[in-house]
C-alpha cells in the first residue's frame, strides 16, 4: 500500500508540475515518495522496503549512509558549508582525480554533471575559435540548449547512417539546430563521413564512452579508439562524457577499459558520492583558455578568455564526500566486488529470459546494465529505441511492486553498488523471474 505517498502526490501536484522535481522522477499514477535509504535499500513514506538498482541514476557507488562518507561530511559541516572562497581540499581531490585519470591535467569542479558538459562544449568552443559540435544520436548530455538535440523523438530524422539534428524539447531555440551535428555511435565510417565534412566548423566531438540514455550501448570494434583517430587526425577536440562512467566503471573510468585518451573528460554521478559534484578537465592548454589571454586594460581583444563561474563551485561539502570516495576507490576490493557481483546480475536476467523463451538481450558494462525486450543484438542507437520499452516498464512495475527498484520502473538503466551482496542478487535474480513470467503471461495473452 501506497496511501500517504498518494497523499504527497496530492498536495505536490498543486506546488510542483507533476508532483515532481525532476521529469524523470514523474510516474503514473504517481510517485512513491522516499524517506530514507540504506546500504542497498530504500524505504518509502509507507513504509514499504526497495531494494535499489537505480542508485540515484548510477551515483551511488558505495551503497546509501557508507559510513566513511558521512563521517567526512558531518566534519565538514562543523567548519561551515561554503565561504565561495579556495579550500585545500579541492585541491586534494582534483590531485586524486588527475592521478587515477591521466588524461586529466587541469581540471574545475561543478555541480552537476549538465555544467560540466556545457562548460566543456565553451572552453573547447572557446580554444578552437569554432562554434560547432558533434554528438551522437541518442546521446545525453544533459538539459543545457547545446545538447538537447537527437536524444529521443518518436521520428528521428535523417537516416540513420545519416542523421539530422532533431530537436528534444519545447524551448531550445531552432537556430541552434546549426551548430550541431550528429552521428551515428558504432559506425565508424558514417561517423568519418560526417565529421570530414564538417572538420572546418567543427570544435569538438562529444560522447559518452557507453551510450546510457538509450540503455546501455556498448562501443563495438575498437569505435572509441577508431574515433579519437579520426578527431586526432581531423584536428577536432574530443570529449568523452564521463559523468555516469567515471570511477564506476574502474578507477580510471571508460577511458582506461577502452584504452581511449580525450581531450577533454567531464566527471559527476560517482565523484560526488551521492552529493552534488562535477567537473571537467583534460589537457592543459585546452583548460587554459579559462584564464584571460590579456591582462591589459583596454584589452587588445573582447573577451579575453572563456568564462567558468559559480558560486557553489568546489562546494566544501561535496569535496568532502567527493575526498571519501577517493579515498575508497583506492581499494582493489571495490571493483573486483562490483564485477564479481555484476557478472552474477546480469548474465543471470539474461539466462532467467532465455530459459522463458522471452526473446531480450542483455547489455552491460561493468556495474551498469538495461534490458532490450525484443532484440538480440542491438548495435545502435536507433536499434536501441525500437525495443520493447513499454514491456520493460511493465516488467519494471511488476518487480516493483514485489520490493525490487530495477531502474526507473518505466524503463532505465540498472546499476549495482558495493552494498549489494551475493544473497541480495539471489533474493533480486528470483523477484526479476516473477516479473519475467508475468511479462510472458501478458504477452501471450496479447497474441
């Protein structure tokens, strides 16, 4: 039962559109409403117990309350919340984020993982002279003007080897259509095409390493190395958008298990340990362009350098969170309990699905993983989005109802944490087959 989340929903409604903070949070007929979390559990304002595979969309690492976490904050907090003014601390952890990412010289913090990505796309805007990016279709890369293009459409356009910028939301000014240009993740010679065509405009290329907004798009036949080559030999910055698989896919991120060197890298999700942080760094005279390039006054050029601001940049809270989880993440163990775990998750949902002769694939890498109803082997974006998603929802709202949080319940990725343990998959892996089988009950009496 439901009854005081329902309740909430009523009186949200009338102070927030669809009860919601967040788009993505909204769900029919309403939201369950959270009280409090643990470990890998969170409990409702009814009392009903989750066990959580959403994990704050992927920025729970570590499980909720890790001890080690909100010790580091509760210091913190006894010598102030933010003066707007340096810390060592940043500087302690933009060391250990250099240190375990080596493409990243220089380096600033932000808030979210959508300021990193826009003050990314500025400073390589603003080094390259050039105002023109590329992105992936199907790509996300956060809710700024930029970006909002090609993400999801009933009818994406252009062809798919051939794609046309498509506009995602109400708002974002058309005129911004031509600066964007997209193209197709996985094919390495449309890809090619596109941007030797465009290589004179273009500032810089913009992925995430595992395409996550459509699923879980693994990168095939070396692509990300393919296209660094390609952005090398075009003379185009690349930017890989790490804000999902920074330090959870490994220490060093997507780039250290594809084996990949951007140009530019932008972090958030696991860097703030479940607190608000961000950042975005890569070479040096890339992130110079932060700084003026003439300190004279008159200036012999306006501007004189890209701006980066902000008044809760570097928050003492986050970075104490933020220092934790660096700490944490030097520990081997982590990441060999998460792949332990993770290689027991997701073949598992694959296997339960094959032994009911549901026709589904699969996809993970590392610690994050989605299912893709009626499909074998998705390649691409657009491959990703003909899939059954409304029978993931329903068998995400299924599950959810017998205690299991697999993701957004209609339809997201699932992650796991170092708090989930091998009873916790066993009790998670027998919940996902009664979904299963109810998935196949409907379907069968649908034909």
């Amino acid at each position: 039962m439901m009854t005081n989340s329902r309740a909430v929903y009523s009186r949200a409604s009338n102070l927030l559109p669809g009860g919601v903070e967040s788009n993505f949070r909204h769900l029919d007929p309403f939201p369950f409403y959270a009280a409090r979390a643990e470990g890998c559990k969170i409990y409702d304002i009814d009392g009903n117990e989750f066990m959580d595979f959403l994990l704050s969309q992927g920025a729970i690492l570590f499980g909720h309350r890790r001890r080690e976490i909100e010790e580091a904050v509760a210091k913190q907090l006894k010598n102030g919340a933010n003066t707007a003014i340096p810390t060592e601390l940043c500087v302690e952890v933009a060391e250990k984020v250099s240190r375990y990412v080596p493409s990243v010289k220089l380096l600033r913090f932000t808030n979210s993982g959508t300021e990193a990505t826009m003050h990314a796309l500025r400073t390589a805007r603003g080094f390259t002279r050039k105002d023109k990016i590329a992105k992936p279709e199907g790509g996300y890369h956060g809710i700024h003007d930029s970006v909002l293009w090609s993400i999801w459409a009933p009818n994406l356009r252009g062809s798919e080897r051939r794609p046309k910028a498509t506009q995602f939301s109400r708002g974002v000014p058309k005129a911004l259509a031509k600066t964007v240009v997209v193209f197709p993740f996985n094919d390495i010679e449309a890809t090619y095409d596109i941007l030797h065509k465009e290589k004179d405009n273009l500032a810089a290329v913009i992925t995430e390493p595992v395409l996550a907004n459509v699923g879980c798009l693994v990168p095939r036949d070396n692509y990300l190395r393919e296209l660094q080559k390609i952005c090398n030999e075009l003379g185009i910055l690349l930017i890989l958008d790490e804000v999902i698989t920074g330090f959870r896919l490994a220490r060093g991120g997507a780039q250290e298990i594809f084996k990949v060197k951007p140009d530019l890298t932008t972090f958030g999700k696991a860097l703030g340990g479940g607190f608000q942080m961000a950042a975005f760094g890569g070479r040096r005279d890339v992130m110079m362009e932060l700084l003026s390039s003439d300190n004279n006054w008159p200036p012999k050029e306006w501007p004189t350098g890209t701006c980066h601001a902000g008044t809760y940049n570097a928050h003492p809270v986050s970075l104490a969170a933020s220092a934790a989880v660096m700490k944490l993440i030097a520990d081997d163990r982590v990441y060999s309990h998460l792949d332990k775990i993770s290689r027991m998750f997701f073949p598992g949902l694959q296997q339960l699905m094959d032994d009911r002769h549901i026709t589904a694939q699969v996809a993970s890498c590392g610690s994050m993983g989605h299912i893709y109803f009626g499909a074998t082997d998705v390649r691409t974006a657009r491959a990703a989005l003909m899939t059954g998603w409304d029978t993931l929802g329903m068998w995400g709202m299924e599950c959810l109802v017998r205690g299991m949080l697999f993701g957004h319940p209609k339809g997201e990725k699932m992650f796991v944490s170092t708090s989930h343990t091998r009873e916790d998959i066993e009790k998670a892996l027998e919940v996902a087959d009664c979904g299963f089988s109810a998935v196949r009950a409907r379907i069968s009496g649908a034909e």
